[in-house]
C-alpha cells in the first residue's frame, strides 16, 4: 500500500469521526412535539389527562409548565406530575384545569418555550 492508501484511509476515519460527533453535538432543546388545543370530555369519567409535550437536546432538557401565565409547581400541586416532558393533570376539574397552557424546555445550552394550548373541559 502506498502512500495514497494512507491518506484515504485517513480521510475516511476522518468523515466518521466527523459523522459520529455530530450526532453527539450538544445542542440547546428543539420542540420534537408541542402541545395543542384540547377538548376533554367530563363524561368518560377519565381520572387522568396527558397534555403532550417533548424535545430533543443535548444535554436532554428538564421541563416545566405554565398555566395561563403561572409556573405550576408539580411539587406543590398534586394534581400535576410530569412524565418526561409530558404534563398529566390527574383528577381534571373544568374550572381547576381548564386554560392555556405553555411548555418549557431548558438545557444549558438555551430554553425554549412551546406555543399556547388552549385546553377546555366539556
């Protein structure tokens, strides 16, 4: 092998590593789903509601939401709990739950805050 061998060979290691690192880039979070406008019926009887939400980044994001302009604290308010980026609202009430509501999603990289979703209990 001569010396043009080594300098494909080099070349071609290079593009992987490229490749593999640019996939790996630490990046601030992208909405990969946002929340939408809902209407959940009151008459199933459902005892727990998923308002979607989801982004991709690198490091991962931490999320959190708002409702009509207020942070919701999971922790204080037990009918919110998150499941990933996902905010479950467990036993909905129309007047307690219904309103727009936002996600946010941060990493050290950057936040970025979903658009408005109007959610309605009828």
């Amino acid at each position: 092998m001569g010396p043009e061998t080594n300098v494909m060979q080099a070349n071609v290691l290079f593009i992987l590593i490229y490749l593999s690192d640019s996939e790996n880039a630490r990046h601030g979070p992208v909405f990969t789903q946002e929340p939408s406008d809902s209407i959940f019926p009151m008459s199933t009887g459902d005892k727990l509601v998923f308002i979607n939400c989801r982004a991709k980044g690198n490091p991962p994001p931490h999320y959190r939401w708002k409702v009509d302009g207020r942070d919701i604290d999971t922790d204080l308010d037990p009918s919110y709990s998150l499941a990933e980026g996902n905010l479950l609202i467990n036993n909905p009430n129309f007047i307690n739950h219904g309103g727009v509501y936002q996600c946010i999603a941060t990493n050290t990289f950057g936040t970025i805050v979903s658009r408005e979703a109007k959610v309605q209990f009828a």
